[in-house]
C-alpha cells in the first residue's frame, strides 16, 4: 500500500508510491555518450577562453589555470542599474538587476563531480564561498543561489564542468516559506528543525549514505523524488559562507563520493545540485541550517504534481539508500 510522508522541512505531502513495483535498478541509465577530455567548439575548454565574457578572476595551476569565474552570457537578470519597487494598485515590480556568474570548475571536459580530484572539488567550494560573500557585499542583493545543472534533462546545454552563481533582488517565496517553517519550529521547540532531522536520520540510520567528520549525505524520511539526497553540515550555521577550510576539506570528499555512488550506481545519471543557505548574517541563526540538496533526474513531474503540488516517489527512501551503499566505487 502507498503511504503520504511528510518532509517537515519542504512542509511537502510526498506519496511514496510503492504500488508501482519501481526497483532501484530501473532507474540505470543503459547508454551514455561519451564525452572528449577537450571540445574544439566548448567555450569553456582551454584556449577558447575568448569566446567567454571578460573573465570576473580565475584560480591558476602549474599547466594554467584550474578554475575560471565568467559573467554568464545569457544572464537572467542584468547587473547595471538600480534596485527600485513599483507599486501600481495589484501590479507589482522590481526592476530586474542582479549579478550571474558561471563557474568553470575545471579545464577539462569530460569531469565531473564524481570523477574530479577531491582538491579540485575543494578549489570549487572555496571559489562558490567565494564569490557568494562577493554578491552579499552588493547592497542590491538579497539573496544568493549557487547551484550546478549537469545533463540535458537538468537544464544545461553545455556538456563542460560548470555551476551558476545567481544573486536577486527579492527573497523567492520558496525561501521566505522555508525561513518562517524552521522559525516556527524554533518557536514552538527551542531547536533547530534541521539539527534534530540530522540527529533522527543518524539515530535510524536506514536511510545514510555517507557519514564523513563534518558533514552527513543521507536520503530523507519523505524523498521528494527517487535518489534525492541531502548533505548536512553537523555543525549547526545558518549560512555557508561560515563553512571552514577543515570543513571544505571534508564536503569535497562527501560530495565526491555520493556523487560517485549516484554516477557508478546509476550510470551517470543527470542531476541539479543546489546550496540551500541563509545570508551571511544569518551564519549565527539559532534556528536556520544550510545545506546541499542534489536531485538526480531519473524521474519526470506528472500532471498531478503539478496541480496538486504534492509528489510523487515510485521508490521507497529506505531501499533507494541501500542501493547506493551498496554501489562499490572503482579505486
């Protein structure tokens, strides 16, 4: 029989589908093109670095450089003017200013977070921390987004190693929502919501993937869709610019391998990752926890989920994380 969960921090009704006789081998992506180490028409590729914007700074390596920062080409928003408010009667408006950025997070091609050197992951975190304080010291901005989409069904149309970095001029309900949740969780608890999932998820250990010093990748209770993983700092700060070098250290090396688990055991699947973080000042928040979610695409949004806003996991959260603890991932 299926079963509604509810994930207490999205405050999204899931029902875990389980009817559908869905196995998590199902999901293996069969064939996969493969992808040159150097692309004569990639604009990110070494030497084609004309055909990127001026380049914002770059992280250098003995054979040139390691990592590149690019203003985004089609940029959804425009960095030059003023942030100004227009309210007409029910018309609302902010003018569309803000700052987007591309991440080249390695000359070579055919990377990706899975297959990257734990150093060269290090670089990239260091760069988002980065760039992200970067956009909070425009007073335009009020909030920041960094993320990566990696594969056709996740978006992107370049093949090359890349995330985004997106600074707007207003707070997206989605985040005001989830802010005001763990508020009132806060309220009604003196703790934090995310602390005392992490606590419970480490307590059931059902549903873990990899435990490293300072961070935590586990499959939640009420997965929104199949393989959806959370990575948790342990140490509770409402923002990621507050993460540590020890700290960056050690989510390369749990980024690397859950995305290792999710790219052997599924065959390279397409995913988006996003950074889910408070403002800098929020870094001594009582009751905000950022955090990294990834959502491989392995699954499609029926109608249903998007009329009613509830959604659908043909896979059971539990069997999904034993399948990926199982994935043995060649040295």
């Amino acid at each position: 029989m299926a079963e509604l969960r509810l994930n207490l921090i999205t405050r999204e009704w899931v029902i875990i589908a389980t009817e559908k006789g869905k196995k998590p081998e199902d999901f293996i992506i069969r064939e996969r093109r493969r992808t040159p180490e150097f692309l004569e028409t990639c604009p990110f590729c070494p030497g084609n670095e004309a055909k990127t914007p001026e380049e914002i700074c770059r992280i250098g390596g003995e054979k040139g450089w390691k990592i590149r920062v690019v203003p985004n080409r089609f940029a959804v928003l425009t960095k030059e003017g003023e942030r100004k408010r227009i309210n007409i009667g029910l018309k609302k408006n902010v003018s569309g200013i803000g700052l987007h950025e591309v991440i080249i997070e390695s000359p070579s091609h055919n990377l990706t977070t899975a297959t990257m050197p734990v150093e060269q992951i290090k670089e990239v975190i260091q760069t988002y921390r980065d760039r992200f304080l970067e956009h909070y010291n425009d007073i335009r901005i009020q909030h920041v987004i960094i993320f990566k989409n990696n594969g056709p069904s996740s978006g992107t149309t370049i093949e090359h190693p890349h995330s985004q970095i997106v600074g707007v001029p207003v707070t997206p309900l989605q985040i005001r929502a989830r802010i005001e949740n763990s508020m009132r969780y806060f309220d009604d608890t003196g703790e934090c919501l995310l602390c005392n999932t992490l606590g419970d998820e480490l307590a059931d250990s059902a549903r873990i993937l990899i435990n490293t010093k300072h961070f935590v990748s586990f499959i939640p209770y009420a997965a929104l869709s199949p393989f959806h993983i959370w990575i948790f700092p342990k140490r509770h700060s409402g923002s990621f610019s507050d993460i540590r070098q020890e700290e960056m250290w050690d989510l390369a090396l749990n980024m690397k391998t859950t995305m290792a688990k999710l790219y052997y055991g599924l065959g390279n699947p397409d995913f988006n990752y996003v950074i889910r973080s408070g403002n800098p000042q929020d870094s001594s928040s009582e009751f905000l926890h950022w955090y990294i979610s990834i959502v491989p695409r392995v699954a499609m949004a029926s109608g249903f989920e998007l009329g009613s806003g509830m959604y659908i996991n043909p896979l059971l959260p539990e069997v999904a994380a034993d399948f990926l603890r199982s994935v043995r991932i060649p040295e």
